[in-house]
C-alpha cells in the first residue's frame, strides 16, 4: 500500500506553491495574534465585570445570610454547653440555613474575577501588553 502511495506521488511529482509556506506561516501568526489580542482585552473587562456584579452579589449574600438565621445557630452553638448531647440536629440545622443560591453564586463570582485575574497576569508576564509588543510585529 505504501509503495503504491509512494508511486503515485512520484508520477504526480508535486511541487508546491513558491508562497505557499510563507502564506501558511503568516496565517499562523495573524492567528496568533488575533489570540493574543483577545485575552488581552477580555481577561480584563471580565475581570471587572466580576468585581463590579460581586458587589451586589455581596449585599444580597449578607440579606440571605440575616434572613435565614444561621448567625442564631451558629451562635446557639457556641453559647450552650448543652449543644453537645444533640449536635446531630444542630449541624443539620445550620446546614439548612446556608443560603446555597447566593453563596454559590458569589463564590461562582470570585472565582471567575481569580480566573481572569490570572489569565491577565500570564498575559503580563508573556509580556503581550503594551508598546513593545506591538512593535515586535
């Protein structure tokens, strides 16, 4: 099979274009850049994106956490010695009265305001922001 594929291509005897690995090369970079120009700009709107919504995301947090009593069992558990003989049911309660919605999603909140954070700082240190990058090209 090989042979034959060997054969054909001799018969054929392709010859490539004389621009045709220069254009390959130059796409490759534009590519490239294209790649770069976006992480350059969006790690650092999404960044502050995050960090302006987790203000209000905050707020509704502290609400949720008043609302649902978890500061009176948490500290139920700490006031009365006699916690220890039903601590099952204490550890349920305070379980039940996380506010999951709102703590998932301010921790969703900080986590993609560290992610961002990170992704502008390989940028940073890659060095792909500012004049002398540019001038590279």
């Amino acid at each position: 099979m090989k042979e034959n594929f060997k054969r054909a291509l001799q018969k054929i005897k392709y010859q490539p274009e004389k621009e045709l690995t220069e254009h390959i090369f130059r796409k490759i970079d534009l590519l490239n850049r294209d790649k770069v120009n976006l992480g350059v700009y969006l790690f650092p709107v999404i960044g502050i994106i995050s960090l302006i919504g987790f203000i209000p995301i905050f707020k509704i947090l502290i609400s949720d956490f008043t609302q649902s009593g978890f500061y009176e069992y948490v500290s139920l558990a700490f006031s009365i010695e006699a916690i220890s003989v039903s601590w099952k049911e204490l550890a349920y309660s305070v379980a039940e009265s996380l506010p999951t919605t709102s703590l998932i999603l301010s921790l969703s909140i900080i986590f993609i305001f560290l992610l961002s954070l990170r992704l502008t700082l390989k940028q940073i240190t890659k060095g792909h922001y500012g004049y002398h990058y540019y001038l590279k090209a």
